[in-house]
C-alpha cells in the first residue's frame, strides 16, 4: 500500500480515512497529523442548527470525514449559517420541550453542560408515562392531521389501521376475533405521532 499523501509505502495495511466519499491509506505519521488536524477545525456537532447528521437550517444531510473510527463533519469550516451561540440552543431546547421531545431537549442541555435542566427534561418524560391516556383524544388528533397508523393483530398477525382511514378504535380483530384490548394504543400512538 502507498500513503495517499506522502507516498511511503508499506506491505500491511495502513490507516484509512475517508475524505470526500473516497477511502484513502494513510501511514501513521500522516494520519496522525491528520487527525490532529480534524481534531482542531469547526464542526456541525458545535453548531444549534446540527440534528443527527442533518442540518435543520438548511435541509441537508451532512456527510461525515471518516478518520479511523471517528466522524467529523467538517462543513461547518464553510457554512454561513453555523451558530454556536448557547442562547440559540437554549430557544432549541426549550421548542422541544414545547413539543415534548423531552430526550432530545435532555441532550441540548447537556451539550450546554446544564444538568440539572437535563434531569427536569427527563422528569417530564417520566410524567407524561404515567399520565393516563384518552385513545379517543389521540385517534381524533391523527385524523385531523391526516395521518393514519399501521398496526397488527397480537393474536393473528392482520393488518389493522388507526387513524384518517379508520377512525374508530376496534375491539376485536376482523379476521380471528381476538381481543385488541391488550394491545396499547395510547403508547403506540403516542411514539409515532411525533
């Protein structure tokens, strides 16, 4: 193998990143530099418009330098829109809460190195598990948005819907009558429609 920036060669193999979708061998005092060098520059993880290798401002997902088994996405170096203000990612934050993407709003807290907001995210989690839910309510909002569930017979396998397209709450399975009872629709409701 021949370093892709030097060009030492070697008989095993060498150290891999992957730079602009193409797999390059590096020996190991290039890709040592060169990790120190990634290590150093701008990336979307410290930006507030960053979500899971997607940028929320401008719609596009990111593609990763892959150096070794670390990722960077270094287009940060060039994005007019990068922000790392921590008052951005407290307005973030507090959205999702509003949205009750609690987890998510944990995350940004402890990125902002807040605990004790993270805990209080986490606790609202826990709340709305225990609070009881009215199926009616949650199949009456899908319908108003449009939205239609797939589900499946615990018993028989069938398909079952819930939702736009069937908006009344079965009882009983269509094809082997068993009981849907046991099946938890507030929760399976409650983790799709977000």
């Amino acid at each position: 193998m021949k370093c892709y920036n030097c060009g030492k060669t070697s008989k095993g193999n060498m150290p891999t990143a992957k730079i602009d979708g193409e797999e390059r061998p590096y020996c190991a005092d290039c890709y040592w530099k060169l990790e120190k060098e990634y290590k150093l520059k701008k990336t979307c993880e410290d930006c507030a418009h960053f979500n899971d290798e997607h940028c929320k401002k401008t719609d596009v997902a990111l593609v990763p330098v892959t150096i070794g088994y670390n990722n960077y996405f270094v287009q940060a170096e060039n994005c007019n829109y990068f922000n790392a203000d921590k008052e951005v990612f407290l307005q973030e934050a507090k959205k999702l809460e509003a949205e009750s993407q609690f987890e998510e709003a944990a995350l940004l807290y402890e990125k902002l190195d807040m605990p004790e907001q993270a805990e209080a995210s986490r606790k609202n989690i826990k709340a709305i598990a225990q609070q009881p839910v009215n199926i009616n309510t949650q199949v009456k909002n899908l319908v108003k948005k449009g939205k239609t569930l797939s589900y499946f017979c615990c018993h028989c396998g069938a398909p079952l819907k819930i939702g736009a397209k069937a908006p009344q709450v079965q009882k009983n399975c269509p094809r082997c009558g068993g009981d849907l009872e046991v099946i938890n629709l507030g929760k399976l409701i409650q983790q799709n429609s977000s």
